[in-house]
C-alpha cells in the first residue's frame, strides 16, 4: 500500500471514529416511542412528562387500553424548570401538542400555550380533554387500534425536549354463539355418537 492509500485510510478511519462520538451524544438521553421513533431531551434544564387517562379514572399512565366510543380521554402535560441556579428564569417557552388526526380536542388547554417568568423549580401543567373521533369506531367487526399524541417543549424557538402518550381504542366485544346454534352443535354431536355406537355393534356381530 502505497503513502498515498495509507492517508487515504487514515482519514477515513478518522471520519469514522467522530461519526460514532456525533452519534452518541446525539442520541444520549434519547428513548423509543411506540409506533416508531424517539424521544430526546436535549436539555437538562427542562423536564417535559406527558400522561393520559380515561376521564373518570384516577391514575395517570403511559397508554390508555380499550378506550369507548364517546369516553373523554384526558392528556396531562407536565415541565419542570429543573435549573438551580437563580438567574436562571426562563422566556419565551412554547407547549405544542400534536394531537393525532384521530382525535379530536374537546375542552381543556389549548394545544398550544406559550409563558414567561419561568424561575427554577416552577412547574407548568396542562391539562387536554380530547376524544376519538366516532368515525374511527365505523368498522364491521372486533378492531383495536393505538395512537401516539406526543407533546413538545421550545425555549425562545430551541427544542428542548418531548414526551408521548398512547391511546388504544376499539370494538373487542366478545361475539356469542346463538342458544339454538349451540344445541344444534351439541344435537349433532350426540347423533353422531348415536350413529357410531350402532355401526359398532353392527361390525361386532
């Protein structure tokens, strides 16, 4: 290998190496999000926590089950200025919500909310009422299906970190057997015992 290779080779090795260091603290502090992709917090100043219940129930989760046709299902959106240090009081922050296009909102705060005046240990909550569309229940037979709403948090335009909360839905309604179908299923199946017993004795003789 002639000096010329040599460099050739050690420069892209070089370049290899910075692209596995950018990639780490690029992904640092990252998790995955159901349904695909991540969720990162770039800045460790900022806490952003999304959680979602069914209206009516007391505890807050990751991911709602077997939501109803009509239920009202509620998003709590929580940011916590987690600076110690005095000076550090925040402008200019932006929640946005973006709420799949399943669902549809119905009350609460509003999908977008913007404050100042964000001294170190405050901490905002929001709460959106939102509901999935009837449309969405017009399928024949049993279905589930889940949607991610995920919620982002800016500081004066800068992201600074995001958080998601699941919502399964759907029609798992058990389907019954119909009496007369399953006396006609147990009618048969002594019939057909019947039968067998008769040829049986008729092949022993």
């Amino acid at each position: 290998m002639n000096k010329v290779n040599k460099k050739l080779m050690s420069l892209i090795s070089l370049g290899l190496v910075f692209v596995l260091i950018g990639s780490k603290e690029v992904f640092a502090g990252c998790k995955p999000v159901y349904g695909g992709g991540e969720d990162c917090e770039y800045n460790n100043s900022f806490k952003i926590t999304k959680e979602v219940r069914v209206k009516g129930d007391s505890d807050w989760k990751d991911k709602v089950t077997d939501v109803r046709k009509g239920d009202i299902v509620e998003f709590r959106i929580e940011i916590k200025n987690r600076s110690d240090k005095e000076t550090d009081s925040a402008d200019r922050m932006k929640m946005e919500d973006f709420l799949p296009e399943e669902m549809e909102r119905v009350g609460g705060d509003d999908l977008t909310e913007k404050w100042d005046d964000f001294e170190p240990g405050d901490t905002k909550k929001f709460t959106i009422e939102a509901k999935v569309k009837s449309g969405e229940y017009d399928v024949e037979g049993k279905f589930d299906k889940c949607v991610v709403n995920k919620a982002e948090l800016r500081w004066d335009g800068a992201f600074q970190g995001s958080d998601t909360a699941t919502v399964c839905y759907g029609d798992m309604t058990p389907t019954e057997l119909p009496k007369t179908g399953m006396l006609s299923v147990l009618g048969l199946s002594g019939l057909g015992m019947l039968v067998a017993g008769i040829v049986s004795k008729k092949v022993k003789k």
